[in-house]
C-alpha cells in the first residue's frame, strides 16, 4: 500500500468528518447528507492534486466540480418542481430528471472541460 493512499483515506476521512459535523448543525438531519460523500471526494482529490505538485490538474478538477454543481443544481430544482408543482410520481420525476442532469453535465463538458 503506498503512502499516497494512507493520505488520501486521512485527509478524505477528517474532511468526511468535517462535514459530517457541519451537516449535523442544520434542520433537518438528512440535510448533512449533502454534506457527506461528493464534497469531501471532490475536496480530498483537489488537495492532493495541489499537494503533490500536479498544479495543472488543479484548475481542471475545480472546473470539473463546478460543472458538477451545476448540474447537481438543476436535477435537484428540476426534481422538485415536477413533484412539487407538476404533481408528478417521484419515481418519473427523478428519471426525467436524471436525463436532464446528463444532458446538462454532458452539455458543460462539451463547452468548458473538453
């Protein structure tokens, strides 16, 4: 096992912790899961890469994040409207959706990470 491994799973675990901490601080308690798992990879990933010197993976990976915010941002609006609004089962509403958050990180990707 190398030792950039044993970084990563510490750095990744006191950062999955950190949010964990910060997500519990919010109403309601399943709101810190947004907290938990893709902001602390994404985090852990962009330290490392900086870290270790890879300077030109830095600014990728964060245009790369910022891609996938957005895209996580318009599934999740798009998801509550068609049930919230539209009345729809959230079974079609999240594969509906699901294919709009393609068409949207696919479309970013296209344009800005090529």
């Amino acid at each position: 096992m190398s030792v950039e491994y044993i970084i990563r799973f510490l750095f990744g675990g006191l950062i999955v912790s950190l949010f964990a901490v910060v997500g519990g601080l919010f109403r309601p308690r399943s709101f810190s899961g947004i907290f938990a798992a893709a902001p602390t990879v994404a985090l852990a990933s962009l330290g490392l890469a900086f870290v270790q010197g890879e300077l030109q993976k830095v600014p990728v990976e964060g245009r790369s994040m910022h891609a996938g915010a957005v895209a996580l941002g318009v599934y999740s609006w798009f998801t509550s409207y068609l049930t919230a609004k539209m009345s729809w089962h959230s079974l079609a509403a999240t594969v509906l959706a699901y294919l709009v958050w393609l068409a949207v990180a696919l479309g970013l990707w296209f344009v800005f990470l090529r």
